[in-house]
C-alpha cells in the first residue's frame, strides 16, 4: 500500500494492533434474495456468499441479525486490506534484512 507523502508505513504492531480491534471480520458479501410468495407479495431474504475451497458458499441470514452481518462484512474487507499491508510491511522487512550469504571471492594463486 501506498503511504501519503511524508508519512512513514505503519509498523507491523500497529497494523496487527489494529487488526485486532476488529469486533468481527466476514468475508464475503450480502445479496438480496427476493421471492414471489403465493399470495403474490414478494419476500426479500439476505443471504451472506463467501469462497471457501473452491466452491460458492451460502448462509441465509435472519432478519434480525442482519445489522451485525453488514458490519462483520465491512470489518471482513478492513481485515483484507490491514493483511495486504502487514504481507507489504513484512516483505519489505525481509528484503532490508542484512542478507546472511556473502559472495565468496576465490583469486587464483
């Protein structure tokens, strides 16, 4: 992630600090679910869809829990970007690491 100018990255406890204060972390995002009834209203459900190895995953969800889906979901993609950002800070942090490996020098005798 890109820092505005004349600001430093964060430090990695910062990022994980921050991670941490999270109160709940989804992935995945809300659809609506609209259904004909047979009295001819039409019903709207809320399902939460996630990837999970490979496949499409479903949850119907209540109603009345639906307030703290939507708020686990955005916590959900501020968890992805603050781990694009640590994954970013610890790259960085390993390749500014003294490299342990000295180029040997062998001179002819």
């Amino acid at each position: 992630m890109k820092t505005p100018l004349g600001k430093s990255p964060r430090t990695r406890a910062k990022i994980i600090a921050e991670l941490a204060s999270l109160p709940s972390a989804i992935q995945g995002k809300i659809c609506e679910d609209k259904r004909k009834l047979a009295d001819g209203t039409t019903a709207v459900y809320h399902n939460l869809q996630y990837w999970a190895n490979g496949r499409n995953h479903t949850i119907r969800i209540p109603r009345d829990k639906l307030p703290a889906f939507r708020e686990a979901v955005k916590g959900g993609a501020t968890a992805k970007r603050l781990l694009a950002e640590l994954a970013k800070v610890d790259a960085e942090a390993i390749l500014s690491a003294e490299s342990t490996l000295k180029k040997s020098s062998r001179t002819s005798s």
